[in-house]
C-alpha cells in the first residue's frame, strides 16, 4: 500500500470517526431537549384542560 492510498484511508477513518461521535453527542441531546419539552407541555396550565366543579367527567 502506498503512502497516499495509507493517508487518504487513515483521513476517511478519521472523518467518519468523528462523524459517528458528533451523531453521538446530538442524537441524545435531541431526545432530551424533545424530552424537557414535552414535560414543559404537559405541566402548563391551560384554562382548557381545567375541570370546573360541577361537570361530568
């Protein structure tokens, strides 16, 4: 194998090395922020989500 075929291999692995742990770092931090969100979402007091007191349920 050549010097610049043993770069050029090295610098592909390198780059997709890295590709793989930047996906590593986002793909979590997504799920959480869609996470916080939700639980954000849900805990809001919304007047059309109240039940008033004499309703049926």
């Amino acid at each position: 194998m050549g010097p610049k075929i043993g770069r050029a291999t090295f610098f592909v692995t390198a780059m997709m090395f890295f590709a793989v742990l930047a996906l590593d770092i986002a793909i979590p931090t997504l799920v959480l922020c869609t996470m916080a969100l939700s639980t954000w979402l849900v805990s809001l007091d919304l007047p059309v989500a109240r039940k008033h007191g004499g309703e049926a349920a």
